[in-house]
C-alpha cells in the first residue's frame, strides 16, 4: 500500500485574522496535498494554536476570555480557509479535548523515560515570539529581533527538557537529509544553531501561564505553548483515525497509523525553524521513535513584506487575502479571485525568497500571465477549433497518453522537490509553447489550401493539449481549472476576463 501523503501547514496563533503571510503557507500546503491527491491519497492537516500568553493578552484587551475569544476566531479561520477552497483534510484546534488529553499523554511520557528534570529559571521571554530569548539576539534597545517588544524577565521554576542529549543525533539527521530541511540556506542555518552553545536544554513547562495545558505531574505548572502545539501534528492524526493512546506506548500508537505517519513535509516560515528543525525531532526521540518514523521534510518558506518589513498582527501592517480576492471577483465578474491570488503567491515567490505584495503587483501578474498567456491560449485553440468545426478534434489515445506521460515525468521531477513554483513555470511554458506552434504551422494557410487532413491533426494535438494543461492546472487553480475543461468541451465561458 503506498503511504499516504500527509503535509502540514503551522497551526496559527489565534490572536487576529488571517494575513497574507499565512495564506501562502497554507495555499503552498493545500496545493501539494492536491497534487499528491491526484496520483495518490494525501492528508492535508491545518488549525489553530490557542494556548499561551500571546493569546491571553489578546483576549483580555479585547474584553473576552481566553476560550470565548478563540472560539470566535477558531471559527472565522476555519471559514475563511473554506471561502478560499483551502481543503483541509482536519482541522485541529489545541483547545480541542482530544488534544488536550495527548499533550498531558505527550509530556507525562518525558517524564516517565527520564527526558526531564525541575530547575529554578531566569531567563527573558518575549510574549511576540512566545519563545525565550538570549541576551546576544536582542536588537538595539533591548528589542526582540522580530517583534518590537522588550521580553519579560522570568524567574520561576521548571520543567526543563534535556535538548543537550540529542543535539548530536539531529545533527546526524540533518547532515545526512534524514530530516531535509529546503532551501539549502535554512539547512545551513541551522546547523549553525546546532552548534551554539545557547540552543541547549529549555523549559517546557510554565508556572505562572494559566491558559494552557495542566502539567499532570505537577499541578501549578503548564505545558509550553510550544510543546503543546508541535504536538498538534501527531495528536490529530491520532484523532483523525480515532486511535487510542493512553497507557500505550507511543510505538504502537504510531504502528497504528503507519499508513500515513510520518509527516512528508512541514511548511512553515524561517522565524520558525528551531521549533521544527531541532525541538519537534528532539521530542519524538525522547519519546523513544525511532529516526525512520521523524518528519522527512520542511519546507521553509520566505516571508511576505508589507511596507519593507515582516506582515505580522504585532506590527499592524498585514495585508489581508479576502480583500485581494474580493477585488478581483468584482473586477473580472467572477468567481476567479481565489485562483488569482492562489496564482500569485505560486508564481510570484520562488519557494524560500522573501517577496513584497502590492495590489497592483497581482493585476499585473494577473494580466501578463493568466490573461495573456493561459487564457489567451485556451480561447485561441478552442477559438479555431470551432471556427474550423473541430470541436472533437483529438490526437489518437496511444499518443495522447504517451504526451500526458511526458508532462507528467516533467512536473514529476520539479515536484519531487515540492517546487510548485518550478511546476507552475512549466505549465506556463506549455501554454506559450502552443502559442508559438500556431505562429509556425500557421493552420489558417492549411485550410486556405484545403489541407484538412493537416489540419485536423493539428488541432488535435492542440486540444488534446489543453484537456491535458486543464487537468495539470488543476491543483493551483482548482476553479479555473474546471472552466478550461468546459470551455475545451464547448461551453460559452470566459476563462480569464481582462480587467
Ligand atoms: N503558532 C505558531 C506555529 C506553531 S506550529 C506547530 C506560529 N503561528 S503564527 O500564526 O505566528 O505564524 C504561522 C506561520 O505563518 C509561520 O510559519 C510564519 O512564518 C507564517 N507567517 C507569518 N507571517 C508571515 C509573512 N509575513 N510571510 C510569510 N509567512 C508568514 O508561529
């Protein structure tokens, strides 16, 4: 039985709406496990991160509870994403009480198998980033690096987790590509982090954070926020298949959901790599997994600008998809601003760069590409094709399928490396490539000449193409892929409407 394709988006932080930034992650995540889908089954995991400070203070400024608050947002996400035709296959939600229950399962199993130990603390912790900082990361004026804020100073007791004993083995993995973390650069990066001496043990519990996770073992403390939402990518599956866990082994729960563990790929951005690249690995071989059963990939994507700098809800500077979406619904007068923007952030960021977005970037791209390019082609064959009537006009099924197989090797091997920005070139490329076969066979002349024969081949290979580009497209632009295929089987439909 071939595994099933599981990939995961990071769960987000419920303490605003979702922003540009994390509708690239998730459209990235949605449009690979469509691929996958297409030759296999696949696994689509997306949800929310609840739990911590971050989400507490917003809560409060608000006026609502830390639950009442979540439950809101939980909701407005898991819409949205349904708006977009972002199609998860589950949607946790670290409140859930399945999940709750696993991260109590999660951290008491450290315990047992001696992976922690209690320790007085003083450290910083910036609530931003809800993560501990190092005096040496700060920027000017005692800042977090990425989120504007002065950290706390926090003294308490903890629960620490011995990181020190595994920092070797995830070296080992890393080195090796047991765990592949792309591009390149992330790697580097964070082999570099492996060999700092301040990427050591860490607490996993907190004592004076009430929203989160009860520590079982000790009641006045917490689970990380951290802890708790790696977590999420093991905890939902276990749902999802309904296995039971407590008093089990974590080796047998895995066994049971052997079809679909481990992960294929994380994607998820470079401010938070350590968590995947060196936490969430760390914590799955405490718990005894063994290295074949870790994570196979992350896929570390760039960051969207706005205004030169990072989107993120604690800068305020976020651009939001629905309003891009929106736009272009009522400027082409369809339903073809999900695949617009889809479209963008495939094309317009090669996987790992950084980019800026501007609503006149995406109608540029809009025009040049989808307009002139896609569009244009398709209205072109099928333009032809019924002018000359040969609507069915087709090239024989053995070769047809020998040319499908050759796309298909093509998009194969960019897929291989999760590149859909590659594979989205390749199709683009297809698309020009029959534009410029029409200028070169000049199937006008054939019929001047009464070449019908000619003809009729030509355009069938043209159509045949198209069937083809419109089943290919289909996983970057699930709608507009369905309009190709009707408008290929004679329907009166605009594919891309000039704006
Ligand atoms: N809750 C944690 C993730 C836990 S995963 C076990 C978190 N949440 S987040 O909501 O702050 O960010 C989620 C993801 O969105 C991260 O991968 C982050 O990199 C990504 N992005 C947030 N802003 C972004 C941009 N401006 N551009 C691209 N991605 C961005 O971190």
């Amino acid at each position: 039985m071939t595994k099933t394709f599981f990939v995961t988006t990071p769960i987000y932080y419920m303490n605003g709406h979702p922003h540009l930034g994390h509708y690239y992650a998730t459209t990235v995540a949605d449009t690979l496990a469509r691929i996958f889908a297409q030759k296999q089954t696949s696994f689509f995991l997306t949800g929310t991160d609840e739990h911590g400070e971050k989400v507490a203070k917003k809560a409060q400024e608000r006026g609502y509870t830390p639950q009442e608050f979540t439950d809101k947002l939980a909701e407005e996400w898991r819409d949205t994403w349904q708006k977009m035709d972002i199609d998860y296959n589950y949607f946790i939600r670290t409140t859930d009480e399945h999940h709750k229950q696993f991260a109590q399962y999660i951290i008491q199993n450290l315990k047992d198998r001696g992976a922690l130990y209690e320790q007085e603390y003083q450290a910083l912790y910036c609530i931003g980033a809800e993560s501990f900082v190092s005096k040496s990361e700060l920027r000017e004026g005692g800042l977090c690096p990425d989120h504007d804020e002065t950290p706390q100073v926090i003294d308490e007791r903890n629960w620490f987790f011995s990181l020190s004993d595994y920092k070797a083995s995830i070296r080992n993995l890393i080195e090796t590509d047991g765990i592949k973390i792309t591009p390149q650069s992330r790697k580097n990066e964070v082999l570099e982090m492996l060999d700092n001496p301040e990427v050591t043990d860490f607490s996993v519990t907190r004592e004076r954070v009430s929203w989160g996770i009860p520590v079982p073992f000790d009641t006045d403390q917490t689970i990380y926020v951290w802890i708790d939402a790696l977590f999420n990518y093991l905890s939902a599956v276990v749902a999802h298949y309904d296995v039971p866990f407590q008093g089990r082994d974590i080796t047998d729960v895995l066994a049971d959901i052997e079809h679909v563990w481990p992960p294929d790929v994380h994607i998820l951005g470079k401010d938070i790599v350590k968590f995947h690249a060196i936490y969430w690995p760390a914590f799955l071989l405490a718990l005894g997994v063994s290295e074949d059963n870790l994570p196979r990939e992350l896929l570390v994507t760039g960051m969207f600008l706005s205004q030169g700098r990072k989107m993120s809800k604690s800068l305020g500077n976020m651009v939001f998809p629905q309003d891009i979406i929106e736009f272009f619904n009522q400027e082409t007068q369809t339903q073809r601003g999900n695949d617009i923007l889809r479209y963008y952030v495939l094309r317009e960021m090669r996987l790992g760069n950084d980019g800026d977005i501007t609503q006149e970037r995406v109608e540029e791209v809009y025009q040049s590409e989808l307009v002139n390019k896609v569009g244009n082609t398709f209205h072109r064959v099928v333009g032809m094709a019924r002018k000359y009537e040969l609507m069915d006009a087709r090239i024989p099924d053995q070769k047809a399928q020998r040319l499908q197989e050759k796309i298909d090797t093509e998009l194969d091997r960019r897929i291989e490396k999760y590149d859909v920005y590659e594979a989205l070139a390749y199709l683009l490329h297809l698309c020009q490539e029959i534009g410029q076969g029409i200028e070169t066979a000049k199937p006008w002349e054939m019929k001047k000449q009464g070449n019908i024969q000619e003809l009729e081949r030509q355009v069938g290979q043209w159509m045949t193409l198209l069937e083809i580009l419109a089943h290919a497209f289909a996983p970057y632009l699930p709608d507009s892929s369905q309009v190709m295929k009707e408008l290929v089987q004679g329907a009166d439909v605009r594919l891309f409407p000039r704006i």
